[in-house]
C-alpha cells in the first residue's frame, strides 16, 4: 500500500533562517506531488506541484520554492524565512492530475517563524 | 468567480446524534466533489469523492450527497462518535490539471 511521510512535524524557526521541509511517498511509482499551506479560516492553498523529477510548478509567487531530486521526493525550501511563511504545510500525492484522481496529504508541518 | 462555502464554520453535538454538513458551491464546469476529514494538527483524509453522475455515497458512518443542479453537497453523519470531532473539508473540482477549490471547512466536536 501507498504510505506518504512528512517531516518534521513542527518547526520553529527565527525570521532570516532557511528552510526545508521532506516529503517522500511509498509504493507507487511517478506520482504527481503537491505542496499545501494551509492557513487559519482559510482554504488550503496549491504552492507547488511536480509531475516528475526536477520538474516543479509554481501556483503562486512567494518567498519559498520546491525541488524533486528523486521520483518519490519533494522538499519545500526557503533561504530566509518571512513572518508570514508560518502555516501549516501540507504535501499531497496523487495518480495522475488531483483534479480526476483521489489526492493523499501527508500529516502535516507546522511552522512557526519568530 | 469559482468558489466552495461550508456551513456551518462549527457544530457541538452530543456523542450518538446525528448531524448533517453543507456544502455550496459555484464551481463551474464541475468534475468531481470531495469530502475530507482533518483532525486538528494532522493532514486531511478523504472520506468520499462523487462524481456528476453520483448523488450519493457512503463510508460508513459518513454519507455524502450531491444535487449537481443546485450545486449543493452534505455530509451526514449517523450515530456520531467522539472520534468524529474534527473538521470537515468540502472539495469541488473542474476539469482540468489541478482545479481543486477548498472551502474552508466545518469544525465538528462531539461532546460525551
């Protein structure tokens, strides 16, 4: 069965400081990856997606961006983290494009910028 | 303008009752619509997705409902457990790559 890991679960970073979120999904090959944020009261928000290796989209303009080294790996990164790059992260998978195919989220990452 | 709405944004019910979520959208062509489950601090789980063709759909003690013609969506709950605290997503989406348009979710707590 398909299993997706997130980590770390939470993070609390100072203002200026880089970051790096995992994200790696098993047992199936090629899938579409996706970055989340989720913030209070509001719908979650695409920031990134991959269809393959060193293949990433941006859905918004933003201080962080996305890599996918491996077919079953994306890391959301930033090199100088904002007050308002705190959320909830959330990376998803899916068979093909999330609009037709059922869409997995990992556990989720909080961060906290100070 | 695409757009997903819940009502209500929270609930409190009593452990055993049931309890019925809605959900409007103005999603325009229309693929599929979703229901997802977040407990608080973890990653949503899907519970249901429905198709144009579909107006009903079960899992369990969850059954979701869609009129594709007044753009409406529930989520029905039967019999609700404490482990049902958590909030509700309603997902609708259009044709297309990624087209999925969250709404913003009902807070559910169930209390004993």
């Amino acid at each position: 069965s398909q299993t997706i890991h997130q980590w770390p679960a939470t993070l609390v970073q100072p203002v200026g400081s880089p970051l790096s979120l995992e994200c790696t999904v098993e047992g199936t090959s090629n899938p579409n990856l996706y970055w989340y944020r989720q913030a209070a009261g509001r719908g979650l928000q695409l920031l990134f997606y991959s269809v393959g290796i060193g293949q990433i989209s941006s859905e918004v303009p933003q201080n962080l961006s996305a890599s996918r080294p491996q077919d079953r790996q994306f890391i959301l990164s930033s090199k100088k983290l904002l007050l308002s790059d705190s959320g909830f992260y959330l990376c998803a998978w899916s068979t093909g494009w999330a609009g037709a195919n059922v869409l997995t989220f990992g556990a989720g990452s909080r961060l906290t910028v100070l | 303008k695409n757009q997903v709405e819940q009502s209500p944004q929270s609930l409190i019910i009593l452990e055993g009752k049931n309890c019925t979520l809605q959900c409007n959208y103005t999603v325009s062509p229309f693929s599929n619509l979703r229901w997802y489950k977040q407990d608080t601090g973890r990653g949503p789980v899907s519970l249901t997705i429905m198709t144009f063709s579909e107006n009903t759909k079960s899992n369990g003690r969850y059954t979701a409902t869609l009129d594709a013609d007044t753009k409406q969506s529930s989520l029905h709950i039967t019999a609700s457990q404490l482990s049902d605290s958590a909030s509700y997503i309603c997902v609708v989406s259009a044709p297309g790559a990624n087209n999925l348009f969250f709404g913003t979710g009902t807070r559910l707590t169930v209390i004993p």
